[in-house]
C-alpha cells in the first residue's frame, strides 16, 4: 500500500472507527450462519463427521445448481471459524457451532434461534415496521420453534402448577390446558394427577402436532387434544382448573378482559385460573419479546403484573394471587378462583 492511500484510509475515511465496528459485524454474521446451520440440520450431520460438499448438498436436499451457493454459505462458516475445510471434508471448529450441536442443548438453541430470527428482526424492523403500517403476522413466526424454546420455561411453570394445586383442597377432575405449545405440561399434569381428565386445546396445527408426538412418546392416550382457538370453546362451568401458559400475550390488550371472562365462564364455581407469563419490565429478552408482540397483529404487549391483577378482579375472579417464579426476572404466575 502506498503511503498517500494510508494516510487518505487514517485521516479521510477514519479507519479506527471503522475497526472498531469489526467485532460487531463479526458477530453478526456468526451468529446468522450459526442459527441457519442449526435449523437447516447442518450442525446436526456435521457433529456425526467430516462431510463433502456433495454429502451436505445431498442432507440439505438440495439440487445441482445450488452447490455454488451452498459453497459460499459453508465459506463464511470456515471464514467465521466456525467449520473447517480440509482435504474435501467440512468439519465443526467453533464454540458456538460445537456447543447448538449438541443434542442437550437444543432447548437453549431454540432460544438462540427465535433470538436471532424474531427478536433480531423486530428490533433492527421496529422503526419501518411502524411508518409502514407492516405489522407481523402469526405466519412470520415457527410455531413449533416457539414451543420448543417456551420449554426453557418448564422448572417455572412446573412451581406454579403446585403452587396452584395448593390453592385448593380437593384434585381437580377436569383441566383445561389453553395453547398448550409442545405438550409437555401436558405430561406433567397426567403424571401429577393421574385421575384427571384433562382437555388441551392449540389454534396453531402444527403445535398441535408437535403436541400430539409428546404425548405419543409418552404413551398417553386419553387427553383430549385438539386443534382449536379458546374463543371456539363452548361450554359453561366446565373445568375445575384452567391453564394458560406464556400466552396471555397472544391476545391484544382489549381483548384480556373477554378472555378472563370466558375462562370465568367455562370454570366450575370454586375452579381456579392458573396463568404464567413474562410481564413488562424485564431483561432484554423480555423487551424484544414485548417489542415483537407490540409490532404484531397476532396480540399485544406483554401485561403490567398489578393491572393484570386489577383486571383479573374486575372479571369478577376471588383470592387474586401472583407470584415472581423468576428470581430477578419479569416472569410471573398468577392464580385466580371463581
Ligand atoms: C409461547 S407458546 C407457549 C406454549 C406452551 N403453553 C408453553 O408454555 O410452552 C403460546 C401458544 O399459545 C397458543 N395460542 C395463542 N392464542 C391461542 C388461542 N386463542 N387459542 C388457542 N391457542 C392459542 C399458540 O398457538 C402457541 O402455541
């Protein structure tokens, strides 16, 4: 480099700051290709073994004209650090491929993964989302995916189910279980309180699905499970216990009371409403989920922990409780009585 373009790079263009943005860039790019090499499958073969350019173009089930591509995308992971390309084979190198890969982890990379696809999109989108009017829609998120990070949840979730139960003197008899996401409070339930007779209800089919394999590989086969919105759901005085977990959210905010209402409807007298969710005033995490929500046709923000309380009474709900599950953390569980 000659002398003038140096000194042109250094007083002109600012250079050091432009270094310094490096590292940001970097990771940027790594997380992106870490979380695609994740959910494509790609993660997953090459923690089996050194593969080929062919052998990945074959496990992504891709054709011929696409190897170009596929070379390229797997030379920003060897560029990144993240894969190794020796003598014609692709191998896993960096931390953050080695540690997705692992079969373990898969709850936390599904968190990673709804970070980097939702919450990464909402923050870097929120300002044209906005002058556009370009709200999200229930199609722009995995269902499936976010029922397999909401797992994360499961010790929480889990406390506030016995925390309820404690509320009252007799078992339930019949619970309902509303957006019941992969199904594993499902199991939970079934094994807690075997006599019970227990409902659960998802509007989206492929959570429905996803369910349906939880129970299978647990070989229960007497909970009502079906493919339905709660509004959908007929019925009065119904269900001694009634269970939403992380959904509230899912309704807009004017929409809350009318929930409660119906919950309050479809409950036996003495029946409890049991919700868990993350309420304003969290960690980052909680505020780029409010954040997509809030940008969302599909709900609302995440609730204020005292109004949902206030709204909880206002539908006419007794003995109004709630509780921090999370020490630290904008993660609460709420219980109600009829
Ligand atoms: C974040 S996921 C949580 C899933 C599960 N409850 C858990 O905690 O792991 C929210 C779920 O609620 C479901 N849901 C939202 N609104 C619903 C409605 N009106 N009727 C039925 N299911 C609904 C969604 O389809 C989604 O599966």
């Amino acid at each position: 480099m000659q002398l003038i373009t140096l000194k042109k790079l250094i007083f002109e263009k600012n250079i050091f700051a432009f270094l310094r943005l490096g590292k940001h860039v970097d990771t940027v790019y790594r997380t992106s290709f870490v979380t695609a090499a994740n959910s494509s499958g790609l993660l997953a073969s090459l923690q089996q073994g050194t593969k080929s350019l062919e052998q990945l173009q074959h496990h992504l089930q891709l054709d011929g004209t696409k190897q170009e591509a596929l070379s390229a995308w797997l030379e920003c992971g060897v560029r990144l650090k993240e894969l190794t390309y020796k003598n014609g084979q692709y191998a896993l190198k960096g931390k953050l491929s080695k540690h997705l890969a692992k079969q373990e982890n898969q709850i936390a990379a599904a968190m990673f993964e709804e970070a980097i696809r939702y919450h990464y999109d909402a923050l870097l989108s929120a300002p044209t989302r906005m002058q556009n009017n370009h709200a999200y829609q229930l199609a722009d998120q995995d269902g499936s995916l976010i029922a397999r990070s909401s797992q994360i949840l499961e010790p929480f979730v889990e406390e506030a189910i016995e925390w309820c139960l404690k509320r009252v003197s007799t078992e339930p008899k019949h619970i309902l279980e509303v957006g019941c996401g992969a199904g594993q409070y499902l199991v939970y339930l079934h094994n807690r309180l075997p006599a019970c007779e227990i409902t659960a209800i998802d509007y989206q089919l492929a959570v429905v699905e996803q369910a349906q394999r939880t129970l299978s590989a647990n070989q229960i086969t007497n909970i009502d499970l079906r493919h339905e919105s709660f509004f959908e759901l007929a019925g009065e005085s119904s269900y001694d216990l009634i269970t939403l977990h992380n959904n509230i959210y899912y309704f807009p905010q004017r929409q809350r009371m009318q929930v409660l209402n119906h919950a309050y409807k479809l409950l036996k007298p003495g029946g409890q409403l049991l919700m868990t969710t993350s309420c304003q005033g969290g960690s980052s995490a909680i505020s780029a989920l409010n954040l997509w929500f809030s940008l969302s046709d599909v709900g609302g923000v995440l609730p204020d922990a005292q109004q949902l309380t206030s709204t909880l009474k206002q539908a006419q709900f007794s003995e109004v409780q709630h509780k921090r599950l999370m020490p630290g953390e904008s993660y609460f569980a709420f219980a109600a009585t009829k």
